[in-house]
C-alpha cells in the first residue's frame, strides 16, 4: 500500500562530469553519494551536460540538485555550463534547492546571478560525507514540505493519521467496498488513498467550503494570489455552476443582463433561472462557421442603450444593465483585449463577467498579455468589478469538475458575505474533497516559474504541429499527381519577423518567434484567413494552443468546392484509431494543446491524417474503415468506397446550404415573446407540446436549441422559431434531412428530440 507522505524517499541528483575518474574528489563526491543512499534517498548520477538537462526536464519529482562548479560540457568550457543549467532549473522551478560542489578556491569565480540562485555551497574535500549528506536531506526535506499547498497539505497530514470514521460518508475510508465483490473490485481500483481522503464535511480540521473557514480559505486565498484575483472561490460542479453562481451572486428578477449570444448554455440557465432579461450581443461568424469576437460597435453605449430600449421585454425604458457576460476566450480560442472590451462597455455596466472556462492558463503567458480577465497592471476604480469563471480541469491540471470563480472589484465591489449566499444555493453539503485539492493542487502548479514553463511547452507543441502541417501542405501541394491535397490549417499566412519588415511564409517561421511573439496571432483587418469583416486591429488574437484543422472542401470566398471530404469522417476514422477532438464543425476539427500533449501525440496525429489521405487515395471501401457503420446500416454504405461516401456527403451539404443557411441563423436575433423563466414556467405546468420542425414557423420555443459541439444556442427558451423559410428552421430541417441520408452521421441537439427521423422541440401550447 502506498501513501503519498512527506517523508516518503527523496530524490536527488548529482551532475559531476568527473564521477568516472579516480581523483580524490570524484572519490569524495561518490562517499557523499553512499551517504546520502544510506539516509535511504534515491540518488541519480548525471555524468554530462545534456542528460543533466533531461533529467531536469523530465523529472519533475526532484528533490535537490547538487552540480559540480566545474561542469565542462566540452564547448562551452568550465563554468559556464554549470551556470546555464542552473539558470535552466530557475527558468522551470524557482524553489528546488540546488547545492553547488566546489573547492574554496573555486568560490571566489562564482559570478552574483550564480550566488542569488544557489541554495548551499558543497566543499566535498574539506566537510565530511556524513555531514554534508545530512545538509542534502535536510535541503530536500524542507523543499518537500513547501510543495504541498495548503488545503491539500492538510488533507495528506490529516488520511494520514489512520483515524477510525464515525462520520460520513459510509464507506469509511473504502472499508464498505469491501464487504462486497463489486466493492472489492471498485475499491481495488482506485486504490485506499482515494477512499481515506474522501472525508465528510465534519472534518473540522480540512475546514469548510461553504463557510470558506481554515485550509479551504487558505487555500482559497492562495489561489487568488496566483491568478491575480480579490477573491477566488472554488466550486465543485464546474463552470456550469460557477456561471450560475456569479448570476445568483449579481443579478435578481427583471434586471437586464447583456449577453454574448454565443455563450454557453449555462448561462441560459443562469438567464432562466434568475427570471433576467437578456440583451444579446451577437458576435461574428466566418465561413467555416468558427465563431468570431463580437464587435466593438456592439459594446458601445449608444449601440447598448438602443438594444434595451427595442427590448419588449424590458419594462421600464430607462433601465440600465446590471451585468455583462462574454466568452473569453471563444470556442475556437478567439482572445480579446480586454482592456478594449472594459473601455467599451464599462460605461454600460457595473459588473463585467468573462466565462473563461476553457482559458484558466491565460495569466500565466506573456503571450496572452491583456486578454483575460485577472491581468495584472494597474487599476481603475472606476472600473467594472471583473468575473472570471474558469474550468480549471479542462485546460489546466485538476479534476472533472474543478472549477474556480475569480473576482477583481472595481466600483460595485462583491461583499463576501452577501455573494457566499448564492454560492452556498450552488454548493453541496457534501462535497468531494479530492476535487477541492486539486483545484488546490492547481494553483500551486502554476506558482512562478511553474506556470511560465508549463504554458510555454503546451505553446511550442502546438507551434510544433502546426508547422509539420503547413511543411507537409507545401510538400503535398507541390506533387501534380491527382492527391495533392492535404489538410489546411486556420491559421496565418505569414507572420512579421521581429525588424517589423519582412513578411514569412508560416511553415518558414521560426518556432521561437511564433512561440513567444502575440502579434504573430493577431488577427488584423482585412486578412483573408480568418474570414471575419471590417475587424479593429489588435481587438482579437488566435490562441495557439487552439488548433482548427481544415478540411478540403470550402473555398476562400466561403463557397463550395466541386470536391470536399466533410469533418465528420474524419472525426470518425480518428476515433477509430483512438484520436478523440474537442468539437468539429461542417469542414474543421478543433484539437486542444493542453499541458499533457506531447510530441508522441501530436506526432500520431499527423500520423493519422496521413493515414486517412492514403486510404482516401486509394478509394479504400467503407467496409474495411468503417466495419461497424456498414454492419449499423448495411443497405446504405455496404460497398461504398471513402471518397464516394465524402462526394455524396459533400453534395448534401452543398445542396442544402447547409454552412450558409448556419451563419445566417447564428448571425440573427430571433424576436424575443417572453423571459425564458416565463418559458419555463409554461413548461414545467406542461403548457407545451412537441412540435415537428415543419411545422413550427412562428412558434414559441419552451426548451433552448443548442447544437452540440460546443454547446451554442440557436433559440433561446421563450423566443419564435421565425418563419417556415426563415434560416433557424431551414438550417435545423437541413440538418434533419442530412440525418436522415446519412445515419450514424447524426447531429447532437440539445432542446430537439428525434422521433422515427423526424427533429421534435417543445413549444408553447395554443401559440
């Protein structure tokens, strides 16, 4: 059985290109080392330069490092060496001791940024092994020891003690799972350290998470600090609960609440279950259907006060906004500058909420400098109070359901013991602390250098795949055989080398410069790639970690191209291989670079594609790489080749507009007929009835349409469907049609229930 505990055995490396040799010191380095064996710490010996460099890189559990002074890496000479792998270490791990072999003579070389980074001075020929051994462990014991945060701290200290659980929850440290053959099974596993920390709130020591009282607070208090927020909350239910946290914690009955159009269904929730009024402002869309940033003709007062005054659902024509909520960044990662964006719409709202569940990694990055909501620099209080919600499990390290509520006041500050209240509506009694603790665990991760290296290596992998992608795009492009295709990337053409006078193909770019410069992702007006209209420049950059593959088949003026292979069988014969994407539209597929995407994982990706293109060359037949889909529907693909199956696919969508029919219906506001609390009402007292979709012109929707991936509302509960050749039900028959051609390609609708192939939504009865 293994417990995670402060004293379990330490590690420590030793980087001394002399420990081969027979010299009195090397002799005394390798007595240090069988010391420091004896104290029962596991020691690595590093012999040369490049593999102390991958041990630093790859070995995060670490413990303290001891490096020779007079390191030599064959070209650099003495000295230096030891200088830049030290300089190596701060750069990812601020806090790690490192303890510097050397003789006296050898100190006084020792230049002053070497001095402030060095822990201890090691003089292996004059202080005995023993001794200094001791002052090793004792280095190491102290850095173990800072590691663990706060709340999660306590939670170690606390299973630890092997008390006997007279509380909740039922199983007692897993002893229930036992006593049973699925239990065992269960409790094997996850293994006892899951059960032993899964605690009860009664546990005084953890503290509370709803009262925010001893390790929560603290920990509360030290991820606040981190993310360069007032106040920080955890919450245990996602970012789904933490947006309805906000809401409860801002917004009341009849208050009128601007929101992005595209947002998350959540905050349709949050709209409905506050009974606000929603003002919507409606962003952009390209021809791919990526959802573009809202504009800043939308945010500005004058644009803002006429909204709400052609509002019929607002009462009193003088009514002012109470709240805002924008998604930041968007989906398909659109970032924007925020300090713009609060320019903007401050003089519009008090409160100012950016839903950054997929962005909690932002403040950590030069690169995304002033676009997110926690940025450092100084403050105007006359400023909105600032809302960031964050997923902190999708992007960072934590568990499903981690999430965090970020608050920066500005004017209308938060009171903490009035907004603990809508918190506490959202928050169980009973919550799991293993989520707690990573969220704690999280934000001791991104402390520092930490962060910094964390975000930057996501960074670079991404920078890596799309660079193979745009190399092979040129590489394809240039044969004059019939498969000279290849995937696209939504990306930019060129970048800007740092003289500001040179433009660069992107696979020509340099991986440093497209790593670290923001302005290579800036989407500036006018650029074709990107597809959005009449843009301000620098309002809106590209996160690179969000990568949008393209698929042949739309071309540059967002028409159709004679010939195209739809996203979805890509998405299939990816899934197939064990290759999952984040969401897919009509003709792109997003892939997210978090922090544990490595080259092996990209690198089987390209693999992949690569794969899928020769089989497509080849004509190979939907048996042999779809045999479940022909075995599902054997009358409609039996016998039917890969590119046949995209033509046929391909025609559909172009036959029924399916991408122009989904730009119009997003880049429209449906009339509003009541709040959608009103809506719910109506559906809950069962004063609706499911309606099919050809015959829903003009009706009043009970229930939000949200196409899935990403979650995305087409109507919105208590709006009109529009007429019978308005685009929302033209684009939702399309979609039902495509259905039907091409089963076991079916689309995901939340709010649309299909019955024998035929798409039904609840509307309110006797409309």
């Amino acid at each position: 059985m293994i417990h995670l505990n402060i004293a379990e055995t330490l590690t420590a490396a030793v980087v001394d290109d002399n420990l081969a040799l027979d010299t009195v010191c090397a002799q005394a380095t390798h007595a240090l080392i069988d010391n420091m064996r004896d104290l029962g710490m596991e020691v690595i010996e590093i012999a040369c330069v490049e593999d102390a460099r991958s041990v630093i890189v790859s070995l995060p559990e670490l413990d303290c490092i001891l490096i020779d002074w007079d390191l030599d890496d064959g070209a650099q000479g003495s000295r230096a060496a030891a200088a830049d792998l030290i300089e190596l270490i701060r750069e990812r791990n601020q806090e790690l001791p490192i303890l510097l072999l050397a003789d006296s003579g050898s100190l006084s070389s020792v230049p002053l940024a070497v001095v402030k980074e060095v822990d201890e001075y090691v003089l292996v020929a004059e202080d005995t092994p023993g001794f200094i051994a001791g002052r090793v462990e004792a280095a190491a014991r102290r850095y173990r020891s800072r590691l663990l945060p706060p709340f999660f701290g306590e939670m170690v200290r606390f299973s630890e003690d092997f008390e006997y659980s007279w509380h909740t929850p039922g199983h007692a440290g897993g002893t229930a799972f036992r006593k049973s053959p699925a239990g065992r099974m269960f409790f094997r596993f996850f293994g006892e350290q899951l059960f032993r920390s899964d605690l009860s709130i009664s546990v005084d020591e953890l503290g509370s998470l709803l009262d925010h009282s001893g390790p929560v607070r603290e920990a509360e208090r030290f991820a606040a600090k981190v993310f360069g927020a007032d106040q920080t909350y955890f919450v245990t239910n996602g970012t789904s609960t933490s947006n309805k946290v906000v809401f409860f914690g801002s917004v009341t009955s009849g208050d009128v609440v601007l929101a992005d159009r595209n947002c998350h269904k959540s905050i349709e929730h949050a709209l409905t279950m506050t009974h606000a009024v929603p003002v919507y402002l409606l962003p952009s869309r390209n021809r791919y259907g990526i959802i573009g940033p809202i504009h800043p003709g939308e945010l500005e007062p004058n644009t803002i006060r006429s909204k709400i005054e052609a509002s019929p659902l607002v009462e009193n024509e003088n009514a002012r906004a109470v709240h805002a909520v924008i998604t930041n960044s968007t989906y398909d990662g659109l970032c924007y500058l925020t300090p713009r964006v609060e320019e903007l719409i401050g003089p519009s709202v008090e409160r100012l909420h950016y839903d950054e569940a997929w962005y909690g990694y932002a403040r950590f990055n030069p690169m995304y400098r002033d676009r997110f909501g926690m940025r450092e620099g100084p403050r105007d209080p006359d400023a909105p109070t600032i809302f960031a919600t964050q997923s902190t499990h999708k992007l960072l390290a934590a568990l499903s359901q981690a999430s965090m509520v970020h608050i920066r006041n500005g004017r209308a500050p938060i009171d903490h013991t009035r907004f603990n209240e809508a918190f506490m509506m959202h928050g169980s009694t009973s919550p799991l602390y293993t989520i707690i603790a990573s969220c704690d665990v999280s934000s001791k991760m991104m402390e520092g250098a930490s962060g910094r290296t964390l975000t930057d290596e996501s960074i670079a992998e991404a920078v890596a795949f799309r660079k193979a992608m745009a190399r092979l795009s040129k590489e394809v492009g240039a044969k004059t055989d019939p498969g000279n295709w290849w995937f696209g990337m939504w990306q930019p053409d060129t970048v800007t080398d740092p003289s500001g006078k040179t433009e660069i193909a992107f696979a020509d770019a340099p991986e440093g410069l497209l790593s670290t410069e923001p302005s290579c992702w800036v989407l500036h007006p006018d650029e074709k790639w990107h597809g959005f209209d009449n843009l301000e420049d620098d309002y809106c950059m590209l996160d690179p970690i969000k990568v949008t593959v393209l698929m042949p088949g739309i071309a540059e003026d967002g028409s159709f191209k004679d010939w195209g292979i739809p996203a979805a069988i890509v998405v299939r014969y990816l899934d197939t291989r064990g290759i999952v994407n984040e969401k897919s539209g009509d003709y792109c597929i997003l892939f997210l670079f978090s922090m544990g995407i490595t080259k092996g994982k990209w690198g089987t990706l390209v693999t992949e594609l690569l794969d899928f293109k020769r089989a497509f060359d080849e004509g190979a037949l939907v048996d042999d790489i779809f045999p479940d889909l022909v075995a599902g529907y054997p009358e409609r693909y039996r016998g039917m080749s890969l590119p046949e199956l995209a033509a046929r696919m391909h025609s559909r969508k172009r036959d029924s507009r399916q991408i122009e029919l989904l730009e119009k219906a997003f880049s429209l506001l449906p009339d509003p007929v009541m709040t959608g609390a009103e809506a719910y009402k109506r559906l809950v007292r069962d004063e609706v009835e499911q309606v099919p979709v050809a015959k829903m012109a003009d009706r009043v929707v009970a229930t939000g349409v949200v196409p899935y991936p990403p979650g995305i509302p087409i109507l919105m509960p208590g709006e009109s469907a529009g007429g019978a050749d308005g685009p929302v039900l033209e684009y939702l028959r399309a979609l039902q049609d495509f259905d039907a051609a091409f089963p076991g390609f079916e689309h995901d609708i939340h709010g649309v229930e299909s019955i024998d192939g035929e798409y039904r939504i609840y509307c309110l009865g006797g409309e």
